[in-house]
C-alpha cells in the first residue's frame, strides 16, 4: 500500500491575483477564478518565503 503524502512534502505554487495579493495553492488543483500562477514551486514553505520576499505592501493595488 503506498504511504500517504506528508503535508509537507506536497507541492505547490505561488499564485496572485489582480489586486496583486499572493498565496499558495497545490499544485495540479485547478487554479480558483481571478488567481494567476505567479512564483515557483516546492513545498508550502519554499513558496511562504518566496511570497515573504516579494509582496511587501499588504494593501490590495486598488488601495495604493
């Protein structure tokens, strides 16, 4: 029987969407409405830093 996939070692990917807010999604699932592909891929955390370095301002691009 093959072992389940720990949460941490399950892919995914950096998403954003228009108002250039950023998250992490698993890779394969098909992406929600309004989100785009936006980084790289690897675990939750190698994208969590990746999403760490590159949004810096929090507020939705319609509030700047």
């Amino acid at each position: 029987m093959d072992s389940p996939t720990r949460p941490s070692e399950t892919q995914h990917q950096v998403v954003c969407n228009d108002e250039e807010q950023y998250s992490v999604w698993p890779l394969g699932r098909p992406l929600p409405n309004g989100w785009r592909s936006a980084g790289p891929q690897g675990t939750k955390a190698e994208c969590l830093r990746h999403i760490d370095r590159v949004w810096t301002d929090l507020r939705p691009l319609s509030a700047r």
